[in-house]
C-alpha cells in the first residue's frame, strides 16, 4: 500500500461510523474542559481547577484510545473502536510512560550537547554562535525520537506490552523496515492536512465558547481517528 493509498483510507476511516466519530468528537471537548471553564468562570474559580483535574483525566483516557485506533490500522479493519474508559486510562498512563522514556533521552543529549558546544557558562557572543549549532543537532535528535516514540506506540498497540514498546532495537528495525523517510513523508502531508482543516474551522472560533466546542468536536475527533489510523496502516506495511 503506497503513501497515497494509506491517506486515503486515513481520511475516509473517521466517516465510516459518524455516531462513533462525533463521540470522539465529544470525548475531545471534554478534555479541553479547562479552556472552556476558563473562559466561562475565569482563571481563579473553583469551576477552572475542576475544568483542569477533567481534562487531565480525559486527556489520557484519549492517549489509550489512540492505541486502540493503531491497533486498527495495523489490522486493516474499518472498523472505530468504542470507549473502554478504565482500560483506555489505563493504557493512556503506559503511553505516558513510553513518551516520556523516549523523550528524556534526547533531553539529556540536547544538554550534553549544550556543554560541548559552549552555550552553557559560555559569554553572550559565544552563547549565541553556539546555540545556532546546538539547535540543529537538537531538532534533529527530537525529530529522530519523536519517529521511535510513534513506532513504539504501534509496537505497544499489538501486545499492549511496555517492553516490546521500549525495545529500542526493535523499534529501530521496525523504522528501518518501514522506511524513515517514509514515516517523515507521511508526517509532513498529514500535519499539512490537519493545518488547513484547522484554517478553515479557525473561522468558527469568532464565537464565544461555542466556536472551541465545535473545533473540538471536528477537527479533534477528526485528527485522533485520521493520524492514528494512519499510523497502524503505516506499521502494517
């Protein structure tokens, strides 16, 4: 299945079952509910720390969702996965756990690199020909981890196992048998896609309140089921 055909199927996959998608949909504005008790009670109320402690809660039962939708696509079924709240928050923690694993790692090189190159203790005029290189190399090493972290998730989709998604060298042969530039290509067409669906329902948000209810509830259901499918199809290959 070549690039074109996998976003094709990506973008068709939410619309395969619109009560499901727009219960996606819905879950999504719940997780924005400390934006939207912000902007309806203000920052210092009782309702906004409530609004957050939900969309918390919310916000990782949606990260184990996103695993289910991978498992999908690896499996080639059309098919939008329910909610399983518990399970979901469940896997939503131990997907928390794999980002953060793989995203400490180059936290701890961006720094490494910091001190080789001189920015850290270094004067303003060495600080700043130095960070010029370091956040080269910075980019790069976030970029490459962001790539590790995405397979590991569709590694973890498959046996629900921690290790199999922390098996660096496994996941290193699973980005080499897909293909990096593949995966790099694929996340460049699929931010460009959500970036102009995101232009056009930017105009809603004029609306008070209403207008982040109802982005939420497109372009949020819509980007959950689109880029995670997407991202099954692609391991299967």
């Amino acid at each position: 299945m070549g690039l074109g055909d996998i976003l094709s199927k990506s973008i068709s996959y939410p619309f395969s079952d619109l009560t499901k998608f727009l219960i996606v949909g819905l879950i999504f504005v719940i997780s924005d509910m400390d934006g939207i008790f912000y902007g309806l009670f203000g920052p210092n109320s009782f309702m906004a720390i409530i609004g957050i402690i939900i969309a918390i809660v919310f916000s990782v039962i949606l990260s184990g969702y996103s695993i289910d939708v991978i498992k999908r696509g690896i499996d080639n079924s059309n098919e939008i996965p329910d909610f399983d709240f518990a399970n979901n928050f469940v896997d939503g923690i131990k997907v928390l756990i794999i980002g953060l694993v793989y995203f400490i790692i180059p936290i701890i090189i961006t720094l490494v690199l910091l001190f080789m190159f001189g920015a850290i203790g270094a004067g303003l005029d060495k600080m700043a020909g130095s960070l010029g290189i370091w956040a080269v190399f910075a980019v790069i090493i976030f970029i490459i981890f962001g790539i590790f972290a995405i397979i590991a998730e569709a590694r973890f989709a498959i046996s629900r196992s921690i290790g199999d998604a922390l098996s660096i060298g496994e996941v290193f042969a699973d980005v080499k048998r897909i293909g990096i530039l593949n995966i790099i290509l694929f996340l460049i067409v699929v931010s460009i896609l959500l970036i102009v669906l995101g232009l056009i329902l930017s105009v809603v948000t004029i609306i008070p309140v209403i207008g982040i209810v109802i982005v939420d509830l497109i372009l949020g259901g819509f980007s959950m089921l689109f880029v995670n499918y997407g991202i099954g199809l692609l391991y299967s290959e």
